[in-house]
C-alpha cells in the first residue's frame, strides 16, 4: 500500500498571522515536511476551501466575528485531529480583552465607541463600520474550544517553530503532542 | 541521625534530616528538596491555602507548608498521583481568573505561569474559562490592583499584616465570590505605600500587584524564570540567574547624541 502525504489545513481566526510565520520558523525542515505532508486548506498556499478530507487541522485565534465561527466549524467538519493554536486559539489572547469592559449595560457597543466615535484616532464620519460584506462582530470573543470540540492545543504567542515542529511531527505520528520544559511558554 | 532535636525523613526514597519544630517545607527546602508551592512565601507565616504543596505524610495528603515533621515520616511529593493532583489544582486556577499571559507584564516571572511550566501544562483542562469582570483599582498614585489576575494566596496579607504592620488587604466573600479586599474604598485611601513589603515583587506571585512605571522592566530572555525551572535555586541552593529586581538604566543624555544635522565640530552640514 503506498503511504499517502499527511494532509495538513490552516487557518487564522481571530490572530495575527504571528503563529502562521511561526510555523514557518521551522525553516529547513519545511522540506522534511513537504516530503510527508501537503497542505490543502491553507493562506500559506492560497487556497480559500478545503479540496478533500485533511487529517490535521492547525487553528490560530479564536472567534471575535460570525465569520470566524463559519471557518472553525468547516475546520471542524473536514479536519480529524482539529489542534488550537497559540494563546487566541486557547483562551481568546490579545482579543479576549474586550470582554473584560466592565461597568457597562452594552460592553460591545462601548467598545466599538471607544474605537469609532469617542477615540481620538482620526475618523471624520464617526460611523462604526457596518458594510454588509463585514461579517458580524460577536457580543464577546469566544476560544475556540467554546464552540467546537478542540483535540490538542499547542501553547504559545506565538508557539516557536520548535515547538510546532514537535507537536505537528508527533500528530504526523499518530503520536500525543507531548511537549518537553523547555517548548512550553504562554506568552 | 536522630536525636532529641532531629529527625529523619524518608522524601521520595531520599533520606533528609529535619529539626524538630520545622514544617515539612522548611525541612525539604534546608535538604535542597523542592515542594512546589504558590500560596507558601519565605519570611511569612504559611496559610497552606493553595494545597500545591500536598505531599504523602504516611499515605495521607498533607500540606507540607503547614504540616510540622514527625517521627517515622515517609513522604511521597514527586510521584504521578501528587503530580496530576497539583497539575489539576494549577490548572483551574488558570480557568477561574483571566490569565492572559501575552498581555500580562507578570509573564516571564509570574510563580504561577512558571509552575504551569514545571508541571508540564499544555494541553486544555476540561473547564470553562470563567472569565470574572472584577474592578481594577488604579486609584494609588504608584500601584495598581488587577483583581482579575489575584488566585488568592493570601501572601499581601500576610506581608501587610505581619511584615509591614498595616492590614491593607483582607480576604472579603466567601466560596466562588472570595477575592481580596482593601481596608477603605480603594488603594489610594489606605496607607499602602510602594516601598511596604506587600507591594513588593516577592509577595505577589501573579501579576495582580502591579508596581506603576515599573512594567516590561526585564526583556524576553532575561526574566526570572525564562531561564530556569521554578525551585531550582532550592533544588541547587544557587541563587537565582536572574534579579527579580528592576536594574536601573542609565538614563539617556541628549548632550550625548549632537543633532544629526551637525558634524563633529558643532557646524551645521
């Protein structure tokens, strides 16, 4: 029987694109991985849905709008192995701290005051962004483990190469993502 | 060696001598024997509130932080069961409070971030994140208190209380609803003052006293525990690598950087 490649699809929710460029920190040992695996699903290769079945499905940040949602979900449904990604991923990073607007009947709409009409950055309408095409922003930023069943999560912000080499070569494996002292950071 | 005054203690195979009086944690920590701890800090008096310090006294789980030795002990601390006891302990702690590392100036040197790291920590526990909205208290002119941030080891009251005579903090509520308090309305009408021992950085473990100004003051790389395993310095009886202490920086003179439209002799080029 011969071996197919391992089929890989990312995504970036709710981050910064900074796990992504992490991903690609493991520099040489891309070729290493192209030789077993292939990425369907990916902005790493352009391709906006998803061609076939994958087995691991890499999620970097959490949900802050509808759109987010829809992407995890169809990570969900067409990934085996669905692993988060990175503190956003995990419990909501850098975004999550919108939920946190206290003394407020409305958090969302103070936050998206703050950001459009009161602050002091320049914005002559004043107007909240609110074109059709815009996907819905949530009333909170959920993790992704909130709204689909996560499998493993890789810890970091953002995880290094050396751990995401390690965590996706055990998944590759069919192994646990142990990960040794030294590649678990959290910030 | 056992006589009137000492005793020996059996630690995971490891033959230690104690003084009688000592706590199991003073023992382990005088014999180079690390118990991981939060709520436990030297130089105050132990509450044994965190239960990360649990240790097998004979079989049964004890607080080593609390639990004076006895006679005959025969102590299991680093075994998988303690282990998955504190790793679960840890674990919710993260869950109750909003631990967001990334944005925490705490990172690199947080006790509780770095005993997530010694328990090896990485994958999800199976709790929601419950996400508290408690007030964060500016009002001291030189600290901040994050609330959020606060796992309520009880060691700024201690220290306000026993080291610096001033009752500034105090547990109010109860259960779920338990966080600490200040002893008026906010910080900035109570007597705390940045130099008191509560304030400083070997009270708080987490990032809930912040000291104002002093944020960020460590780059990636050299903060505490970047380097290190929490408890080595007891497991070596080495100091730490690096100084929790902020280093002061020489400030900049602008006398020393001439303006760039200008050349070595003052002339304008």
């Amino acid at each position: 029987m011969s071996k197919r490649k391992v089929r890989i699809a990312t995504t970036s929710l709710a981050g910064c694109f900074g796990c992504h460029m992490s991903l690609l920190d493991i520099d040489e040992r891309i070729v290493d991985l192209m030789a077993i695996a292939e990425f369907d699903r990916s902005p790493l290769n352009d391709k906006k849905t998803f061609t076939r079945r994958c087995d691991i499905g890499l999620v970097e940040g959490g949900c802050c709008n509808e759109d987010n949602v829809h992407v995890l979900k169809e990570f969900r449904k067409n990934c085996d192995v669905l692993v988060a990604v990175g503190q956003c991923a995990i419990m909501g990073g850098l975004p999550v701290m919108r939920n946190a607007i206290m003394h407020s009947e409305d958090p969302l709409r103070e936050c998206l005051d703050e950001a459009y009409t009161t602050s002091k950055v320049l914005n002559p309408s004043k107007q909240i962004p609110n074109d059709p095409a815009l996907p819905l922003i949530l009333d909170k930023v959920y993790t992704c483990a909130q709204v689909v069943k996560i499998d493993y999560q890789i810890p970091g912000c953002p995880p290094s190469g050396d751990t995401l080499w390690a965590a996706l070569t055990a998944l590759i494996k069919n192994e646990e993502p142990t990960l040794d002292y030294a590649l678990i950071k959290f910030d | 060696m056992s006589d009137k005054d000492h005793l020996t203690l059996n630690i995971d195979g490891q033959k230690i001598t104690a003084k009688r009086g000592q706590t199991l944690m003073q023992a382990c920590d005088a014999a180079g024997v690390y118990i991981p701890r939060l709520c436990d800090s030297e130089g105050l008096e132990p509450q044994g509130s965190c239960r990360v310090c649990s240790v097998k006294l004979n079989g049964r789980v004890v607080a080593a932080c609390t639990q004076p030795v006895v006679a005959n002990a025969h102590i299991e601390s680093e075994t998988e069961e303690i282990n998955r006891y504190r790793k679960d302990l840890v674990s919710m702690l993260f869950h109750e409070g909003n631990h967001l590392c990334p944005i925490c100036e705490a990172s690199g040197r947080c006790e509780l971030q770095a005993m997530a790291y010694r328990l090896g920590i990485s994958q999800a526990a199976p709790h929601p994140y419950l996400e508290p909205v408690r007030p964060v208290d500016a009002s001291h002119p030189d600290i901040a208190l994050d609330n959020n941030r606060c796992i309520l080891c009880g060691r700024c009251i201690r220290a306000s209380r026993d080291v610096d005579g001033k009752h500034v903090f105090e547990y109010i509520g109860r259960g779920i609803h338990k966080r600490i308090g200040v002893n008026a309305d906010c910080l900035a009408e109570t007597d705390a003052s940045i130099d008191d021992h509560a304030m400083s950085l070997e009270v708080c473990p987490v990032g809930c006293i912040i000291r104002k100004r002093e944020g960020f003051f460590a780059p990636v790389g050299e903060r505490l525990y970047d380097t290190e395993v929490i408890g080595r310095d007891i497991e070596t009886q080495q100091p730490h690598h690096h100084s929790l202490h902020k280093i002061e920086v020489k400030q900049i003179d602008p006398a020393d950087f001439p303006p760039f439209n200008k050349d070595d002799n003052g002339d304008t080029v």
